[in-house]
C-alpha cells in the first residue's frame, strides 16, 4: 500500500504564491497613495520634495549625454524627413513652374500683338482710313527686292496699287495679288517712288529707295525750306496715297555747289523686323486726296525748278564781240564767219 502520509499537495503552494503577489499589489498601492498625499500636501519643500530634487540632480549628467548623443541621430532623421518630402514634391514645384513661364510668355505675347493692334486701330481712327488688316507672312525670298507677303488678296477685296502701313507709318505698296494672298514692295526698295513733301514747309518731292536701303527725299529746292528733324509725310498727289500719312524724318540735309536740288536721307518709321500687322488701304475719301491747291503748289515748283535749269543752262554760254561763242560746259569753243 502507498504511503499517503508522504505526498505533499501542490495546489497549496500555488494558493500562497498568488496571495503573496496579491498583498504586494495592495501594499504598493497603499504606499503610492501614502507618498502622493504626502507629496501633495508637503510640496516641493517636504522630504518627497528634496528626494526628488536630489535624484534629479544625480541622474542629471546622464539625461545630458543621453540627449547630446541622440541629437545628431534626430537631425539626421529630420534631414533624411526633409530630403524624402523634397524628391516627393520636386516634380510638383517643377511643374508648376513650367507652367507659369509658360503662362507668363503667354500673357507677354499677348499684350505686345494688343498693343500692336490697339496702334493699327488707332492709326485707322486718325486718318479715318478705309482699309483691311493683314498679317506679315514672309520676306522677300531674294536680294534683289525688297518686299514682304501679307495673308490677304483679290478673295478680301485687295488689288495691285494698293498702299500698305503699319502703326507707325507707310511701308509700301502692293505690286502682285494673289487669291489668298499678296506681295508688298517696301519703299526702301529701288524701284519704289512714293509722293511726299515736308511737313513743315510743304516742300513736295518724292521719296526713292536706293539698292543699298536707303531713303531719299529728292526734287526738293535749295531755295525751299528743309532741315535736319522735319517730318516727310505723304503728299497725296497721284491719288495712290492718303495725304498726311507718315513716312519717316530727315536724318541728312546736304547742299552740294552748283546742284539746285538738295541730297535729303530719311529715315522712315516704319522697320519690317518689328511689323507683324498691317493695314491695306482699300479706298481714298476726298479729303485724302491732294487738293487743287495742292497741285497748284507742286506745279509751281516743277515750273520754278524748269525756269532754274533752263536759266542755268542759257548761263552757261556766252557770245564775245568778236562773234565767238564760249561753253563752259566744254572744253572747245566754235569760232562764226
């Protein structure tokens, strides 16, 4: 037979451990709440007061390296932060900034063709000029002529002869037509004659263009009056032209011995590398075309300029007593019988 006075029970062990937690739990508590009421009531200056104080001291070096030795760990982790957001919205900012520069060439443009625009309109306005607008389309495609092409032909009513500007003064004229579109001779070309006279004086003459691109004022008097600064304007002899439209201003007055016409340069207005909008004048209103004063005026000088050439010209001979005849125009002279 076993013998049962030997077995020792385990479920009483078991008991006394979990009991024995049990009164620490309490007794802890019991201890937590005794020095909390002691701290409350007892403050800073009580004894919890000065033990705390004095463990805080002690542990204070050990808080300091700690914190001194995890700062570069946390900047670190602050920059690497930095570095993630910064990739993450670099293709944003860039984007956007794209997309601005694009936006703000945008605006630019289109404040630059409004004032253009607004130029040509009230160009029209001041001249009360019946015409069409046109967009320069090329140059001229060799250097023989000076010409430009405009998006605009016979299909909008235009036609061979008519005069061409932009909003800061005459640039030619057109000299082919097409459906859709047309060729302008520019007045700095050679073959370009345009009827003008100085504003000022009235002086009247016309404007050439030369192979090089220069402008001249020719036919005008060494008796009339033009200086350095004058304003050149249209005439509107001929009928082609409105009368009064700008044309340039005289940059070179030269008085050369024994010539009766002025070498006058002008530099004109209106310069094709900045035009990209004209104005095709389509039709003259009667107040745009020269006056019978006016060509009175122009008659009279073509008629003081032929009495001048002709005087120079009898001037330039004479008849000695003795029947001999002298030119200075040659170098012989012709004795009579």
């Amino acid at each position: 037979m076993p013998r049962r006075g030997n077995r020792v029970p385990t479920s009483g062990l078991g008991n006394n451990n979990q009991g024995t937690g049990g009164r620490e739990l309490v007794v802890c508590l019991i201890i937590s709440v005794v020095l909390f009421t002691i701290g409350v009531r007892t403050g800073e200056s009580g004894p919890l007061g000065v033990v705390r104080g004095g463990f805080q001291t002690i542990t204070a070096p050990v808080r300091l390296a700690g914190s001194a030795i995890s700062m570069p760990f946390q900047g670190l982790g602050n920059i690497f932060s930095n570095l993630t957001a910064d990739q993450a919205t670099l293709s944003e900012l860039q984007a956007e900034n794209d997309e601005l520069r694009t936006r703000n060439a945008e605006l630019e443009e289109a404040e630059q063709t409004a004032t253009r625009l607004q130029g040509l309109l009230n160009l029209q306005s001041t001249y009360d000029l019946q015409s069409t607008a046109a967009h320069i389309i090329s140059g001229s495609s060799d250097s023989w002529s000076s010409t430009v092409t405009i998006d605009k032909g016979t299909s909008s009513g235009l036609s061979v002869g008519m005069p061409v500007t932009s909003s800061s003064g005459v640039i030619g004229q057109i000299v082919q037509c097409g459906a859709t579109s047309s060729t302008v001779l520019l007045m700095t070309d050679e073959s370009s004659s345009i009827s003008a006279m100085v504003q000022s004086s009235r002086a009247q003459g016309m404007l050439d263009g030369s192979a090089a691109g220069e402008v001249r004022l020719d036919m005008i008097r060494t008796d009339q009056t033009v200086e350095v600064g004058d304003i050149v304007v249209t005439s509107g002899l001929g009928g082609v032209f409105p009368k009064g439209l700008p044309l340039g201003k005289v940059t070179s007055v030269e008085k050369n011995p024994g010539s009766m016409y002025y070498t006058i340069v002008v530099e004109p207005y209106a310069h094709m590398e900045n035009a990209e909008e004209v104005l095709v004048i389509t039709s003259l209103t009667d107040s745009q075309i020269a006056t019978s004063e006016d060509v009175a005026s122009a008659d009279v000088q073509e008629t003081s300029a032929s009495a001048a050439t002709t005087a120079d010209t009898e001037s330039a001979g004479s008849t000695t007593s003795d029947g001999t005849t002298s030119t200075t125009s040659s170098t012989t002279t012709t004795t009579g019988n």
